[in-house]
C-alpha cells in the first residue's frame, strides 16, 4: 500500500443565512489550509463542501421571509457560493443538498438499509400543534434546557450549553410556530438502532481513536457511549427535505442528519459525473475516495465546528456501518474530525438573530482585495482547543504590527534594495559566513516543525512559527546593515541581498497554505512561475538564478486605519440598537405582564410634552434625537422611531414622556425619558397622545 488519497470535507452550511467569520474560523478556514497544504506536495485530494438546505432552519426562515423553502435556499446557496468563492476557499465541488443526484443518492442509502432490515419501524408519541395542525420537528419546539437552564433551548439541541437534547427533555415546551402549548400524539417512524451498532462497531471504531482525535471530539463522543446510544429516528413529520422512500411514509423525509452527511458523498458523484461529461475521467471514480480500497491508503477528514461532533463521529458513521451490512461495497469512515470550539465576537458570542456578526460577504465589501489579512487574523486567534475571541482592534493590531511591519516590511526591503544596488537583477553569493548558515539552518528546521503543527492540525502555532521566519529574515538585515555594507564592501553585500532574495523566495512558498494572495504575489515579484513554488523546494540557496529580474516592490499589505475599524465597531453597536428596539416593539404586543400594585404604578410619572425639534442621530438608521418641552424643563430625549416619522412632520406634535426614567446613553447623547408608542398592526411605531391638545406638563392618571 503506497499510494495515499485524501477526501477532506467542510461542515455543510445550513442555507438559511449568510456565512460569518465564526464559520470561517471553525471550519472552512483550517480546511482550506490542509488542503493547501497537501497540494504543495502533490497528494491526491478531494475537496467538498455545499449547501445544506433541508431542515427547519430553512423552514422558520422561509415563513420569517415569506418566501418559499426552494426559494431561501437558493438565495442563501448563491450567497454562500460566492463569498467562498470571493474569499479564496478552493472546494474541489460544492454541491447542494436540494439536488436531484442527493436526493436519490439519500434515498437510496435509507431504502438500502430498510430493505435489509436495518431499521426499526416505532409508534410513538411526538410534540404537535393543534393550533397549526402539525407535527413539530426538533427545532419547532422551544423550552428551557434541563442542563444550563437556558429558556431558549431548541428540541435537539441548547445553543447555549451545547447539549444534544430531545424534545421532551425541554422543561415548559413550546411551539415556535403558534407559541402554544404543544401536546403528545401518535406517529409512525423509523429508527436506526444506535444502542445495537453501539455495540457491534462503534465503540471499537472509537475506541480506536483514543489517542490521535483532540480531546475535545473524543471526550464528547466517549461521553455519549458511556451514557449508552439509543435508538434515533431518522425521519420527521415534515414538508421539506428527502421524501422517506418507503410505502405508508406519505408526509414525511429523511432527518436532515441522516442526508446532509450524505451529502459529501452525492456531491461527489456530482462532481465525476461533471468532469466524465466533459470527457474527463469515469463518473464511478466517486468510489476512489468514499469505497474501501485495500491497496490504498484512504484518509478521511471531517473538519466541523464543536457542535457537529456527535453527528460526524457517531450517526454518520452508524448510517455507514448500517450501509455496510447490506453489501460488498464498504464504505470508509473518518479518520480524523478535527472539530474547533466557538468563536466569539468583541466578548459575545456570535448570534446571527441579533445579527451579532461579521458577515464574510460584508467584509469583502468593507476590505475589498483584504482576504489574506483576515486569514491571517483568524488563523491567530483560532479557537482550535477553546474558545477565542475576534475584535476589531485586535485584527488591526495583527495586520498593522506583524503583517506590514514584519512580513511586508522583510519582503519590501529585499526587493528594494536588490534594485537600489544591483538594478533589480539577483546578485551573485560570493560565499556564505557564520549568519547565512545560522538562518537558513533555522529555516530547515522550523519548516519541519510547520509540517508537523499542520499534521496535527495545530495551524495557529504553524502560523506563528511561519511569521517567526519573517522576523528572523529582519533580524538578519539588520545585522548585515546592507545599506552601510555597500559602502566599504559590494561582494558582501550582494552575498547578503542574494541571501534575502532566496530566502524570500521559500518563505513565499511556505505561506502558499496560510496567504495564498501573498505567496501569489512573491511569486510574481520574484519572477517565478507559482505553479513551480513547491513545498520540496523550500530551504533551496538556489531557487533565483543569478542574473534573474526582479520585479519593482510593491507593498503587500498596508495599515488598517482608525477611522476603519471605527466604522466596523460602530455597525456592531447599530446592531444592538436595533436588537433592543425590536426587543421593544416586540414587548407591546406580548403577553399581558404580571400583575403589580398600586404602589408600583405610582413610581411612574408620565407627562404630555411637545417636540420642540428632530433630528437624525449620524450614522445610524432608526434613531431620532428629540428637543421636547415637558412643562418641567427642556430636554434630549432619543428614540427609534426614525423608520417611521421624518423629523419635519412631528416637530409641534404633542407626546406622552415617562419623564421619570433614569437616563442613558445612547450613541454619545445622553436619552433623558422615554416616548411612549404603540404598535399597529403593520408594526409601525405610533404616538400615544393626548386627543385634544393639553398644556405640557400635564400627568398622565
């Protein structure tokens, strides 16, 4: 066995939104460098990801949108698609799982496994709601967590602890569709019997894993077989996704864990039946990366987010292990789930509902042609074994101090003086000393110790020492002090710059993995074909041929400025703006509150004012600052109510003001009450006022 082929897989995204920096940094990011990095040596390797678009998920969004589920999914497909695309993920294919080949492909795997008897058919009692006269699926029911006790806990899982649940783990459930009370009724379902497979396959398939997966992925599995597998459904009473394939299945598909795994596999037969189109290979060599073969070695690498665990390490590789009774035909299993933790925005953890995030889509926009830079920065701070924390002051820092004034910097001088002393043509080595041998010594040395970081998946110290060879390279500069050597000594001095330029040149190879963009550019700027910049070349004194053109400098990266970084803190704070007026106008149509006393209400002074003036607040949407007139004084009040009123048309209209709140800051002006509105029923933001005009002052009772 000496041939190796690699099939490496992303996380499906789940196509019900865009994607942000904490999927990039969790997932796709590591992989893309993996795979970068096993291409420089030539291996064989597959790349795949795509769309994940059955699920609840995509139907909540559809019904918040008020489009279809075919229609959300498209939206979010393309926008994901692109933003990999523009971002620089190489994928080999990225598939989607609405397709008609995965759609066939799932059912294909489930009927498989039914013929064979390898599901049990169960009646059991599921959550429904007899306000929407439906069956609720895990993510249509919402509860606290028994564990943290989270009160927005999903049916199969709590976001904020974590846990995989169950619906009837939830303590006071409740249907996300109507907000009632769901009850217990019958219906029929399949199960794969996880507690039988247990036994016969995976806990010696992870066992066997004790010692090479991070501990954080084989802690959780070992966690979930000691508390013992039981059997789960693989089907759901639902309208959208894989219809079950079997008869007295009408209404219901496949649980979207049981097919979006699959569906790195349909994505890969859609890719061969692509390429044999184009007369290129045979459209079965989807099995070279997914069929055991014994006279290869095969390697499988799921790279996930910490939440995907369990379902990459133990029902994926059931569902296979299940598959694999029925036929000849085995398929692998993985061999390494290099699984990262979360990672969190400015001290707060990512929330796509509060649009808390920095959307990837977004910073392409905001930093146009600045991928490598953020590359960079989540590599730096990847949450690899806990979870790390993303500010912007931090990534300006990074690109400012490491990557102009160190890597750029290293790059720029070597260019520049190979041009200011020697008209930009590599000169010859006369000989090296005790200084060359030292750094180049250095460079084999840590190049080795890179490979290692990268096979163990460790990619943030990988960066950290690739970025240490840059600082070396300053280090030799400024010992040497070619721009004094030049005086009293050129044959030195082109030894010295001859030096740079060659070291250069493998430092741009070794960022191929890490800064595709940057290794590009080196390429470019030392002439040299990228495609011929391997990894075995690395550490080679002679990669430029003297006499060879080197282009004029250019500067790689440039400083991240205050005032952008101040735009981008400014746009979070919006968000929470935003997040609380919804908050607000959310709670005017809730529930009636608990009841108070008397007591309670008398705390409470509300007085007719006038708004005296109005104006927009800079730089946000929804906020207005007001000059009202109470009666008492005159004062500030800032309300967000900016959607809904121009400043001109309210000005001399008479309002109710709780004159007696604490005031507070609202984007640097201090709110001093609150106006009182009321919701109708398009949502707008209406004045509660008194019906004839009063004078200002007058309370409220």
């Amino acid at each position: 066995m000496t041939e190796k082929r690699y099939t490496i897989t992303a996380a499906l995204p789940y196509a019900n939104g865009p994607v942000h920096i904490g999927h990039i940094a969790g997932c796709y990011l590591p992989a893309d460098i993996y795979v970068r990095h096993l291409k420089a040596q030539g291996k064989d390797v597959l790349f795949i990801c795509g769309s994940d678009e059955h699920g609840v998920p995509i139907t909540i969004r559809a019904k918040k949108e008020g489009l279809s589920p075919q229609q959300v999914v498209d939206k979010y497909h393309h926008l994901m698609r692109k933003a990999f695309d523009d971002f620089g993920i190489e994928f080999t294919y990225y598939g989607r799982t609405s397709a008609p080949i995965h759609h066939q492909t799932s059912a294909d795997f489930f009927k498989q496994i039914y013929t064979h008897g390898g599901f049990t058919e169960e009646t059991t009692e599921q959550y429904y709601d007899p306000i929407a006269n439906q069956f609720l699926a895990d993510r249509y029911i919402t509860g606290t967590c028994p564990k943290c006790g989270n009160p927005s806990a999903y049916g199969d899982q709590c976001e904020k602890c974590g846990s995989t649940l169950s619906p009837t783990d939830l303590i006071e459930p409740k249907s996300a569709i109507s907000g009632e009370k769901p009850i217990m009724k019958a219906t029929k379902n399949w199960f794969l019997p996880l507690d039988v497979l247990q036994q016969k396959y995976i806990n010696e398939y992870i066992k066997s894993h004790e010692t090479d997966w991070k501990t954080n992925v084989y802690g959780q599995c070992n966690s979930w077989l000691a508390d013992g597998l039981r059997p789960r459904a693989m089907t759901r009473d639902l309208d959208w996704g894989v219809p079950v394939p079997v008869e007295g299945a009408e209404g219901k598909v496949l649980y979207v864990w049981f097919d979006a795994p699959i569906g790195y596999i349909s994505a890969t037969k859609e890719y061969f039946e692509t390429q044999a189109a184009q007369g290129i290979g045979n459209k079965n060599d989807w099995e070279k990366y997914w069929v055991k073969d014994e006279q290869v070695n095969q390697q499988l690498i799921h790279f996930i987010g910490k939440d995907n665990i369990v379902f990459h390490c133990i029902i994926f590789p059931a569902t296979l292990m299940a598959l694999n009774e029925t036929s000849d035909k085995k398929y692998i299993y993985a061999d390494q789930v290099p699984a990262n933790e979360f990672l969190n925005l400015e001290g707060e953890k990512i929330s796509t509902s509060r649009n808390w995030a920095v959307w990837l889509h977004e910073y392409l926009e905001d930093f146009a042609d600045r991928t490598d830079e953020l590359r960079y920065y989540l590599t730096a701070i990847a949450p690899e074994t806990k979870d790390s924390d993303f500010t912007w002051k931090g990534y300006q820092l990074a690109v400012n101090s490491e990557l102009v004034a160190i890597l750029g910097n290293f790059v720029n001088r070597g260019v520049v003086l190979c041009h200011k002393f020697f008209e930009g043509k590599v000169p010859a080595n006369n000989g090296w000393g005790e200084k060359e041998e030292l750094l180049f010594a250095e460079l084999e040395k840590t190049t080795a110790h890179i490979y290692e970081l990268i096979e163990k998946f460790n990619f943030r110290e990988a960066q950290n020492q690739l970025i240490q060879l840059f600082r070396n390279g300053n280090k030799y500069f400024a010992e040497t002090e070619p721009w004094h050597l030049i005086k009293t000594d050129v044959n030195q001095t082109a030894t010295v710059i001859n030096t740079a330029l060659q070291y250069t040149a493998s430092l741009g190879i070794l960022c191929q993995a890490f800064l595709p963009k940057t290794y590009k550019q080196i390429a470019s700027l030392l002439h040299i074909d990228s495609s011929e910049m391997v990894l075995s070349k690395v550490g080679n004194r002679h990669i430029l041929e003297v006499g060879s053109e080197i282009a004029p400098a250019i500067h790689l990266f440039k400083n991240i400025e205050d005032a952008e970084i101040e735009k981008q803190i400014q746009k979070l704070e919006q968000s929470k703006i935003n997040n609380q007026l919804e908050k607000l106008a959310e709670a005017t149509v809730a529930e009636a509150k608990p009841e108070i006393q008397f007591e309670d209400f008398s705390k409470i002074d509300i007085r007719v004012a006038t708004i005296l003036d109005a104006v927009k607040v800079p730089k946000t949407d929804k906020l207005l600052q007001l000059s009202i007139d109470t009666g008492i004084d005159k004062r500030t009040v800032v309300s967000g109510i900016a959607a809904y009123h121009k400043p001109e048309d309210i000005i001399g209209k008479q309002i109710l003001v709780l004159v007696n709140l604490a005031p507070r800051k609202m984007k640097g002006i201090d709110s001093q009450g609150m106006i009182l509105m009321a919701q109708d029923t398009d949502g707008k933001l209406i004045f509660v006022a008194p019906e004839n005009k009063v004078d200002n002052g007058s309370g409220v009772s």
